[in-house]
C-alpha cells in the first residue's frame, strides 16, 4: 500500500517559478492543495482516525467505569 513519491518536475508545478519575490506558499495552503488532490485518501484516514480515537474513549471509560455495591 506504499506509494512511490511523484516526480513532479515541471516548471508549472514548481510553486516558486511562478513568483520570483513572492514568499512560498504556507504549509497550510500545500497540504489543503494535497487533500483536495488525494481525497478519498484523505478522507479515508480521517475516518480510520476517528473510529480510532472513538474507540479509544469507549475503552477507557469502560476500563474505568466505576463499581456500584449490589
């Protein structure tokens, strides 16, 4: 399920090219670009995260509910 990185070397892609004197683009704006480029991968482990996390509150408070005297 590893992907080979893309070698992305065109001159349209390269977000410096395009703006000499312009800072780069910030990490936000480069992984909101990658999210809406690989989407459903996105969301996929979004979803796995989620369900995860989930789950781990689920075990948690089981493991430390509290004991009532019958």
């Amino acid at each position: 399920m590893t992907q080979a990185p893309e070698n992305d070397s065109t001159p349209s892609s390269n977000p410096q090219s395009d703006n000499k004197g312009a800072p780069p683009p910030s990490f936000v704006k480069l992984a909101m670009r990658n999210m809406v480029r690989k989407g459903g991968q996105s969301l996929f482990h979004f979803g796995l995260t989620a369900a995860g996390f989930i789950g781990f509150i689920l075990v948690v408070a089981w493991l430390g509910r509290p004991t009532l005297p019958q």
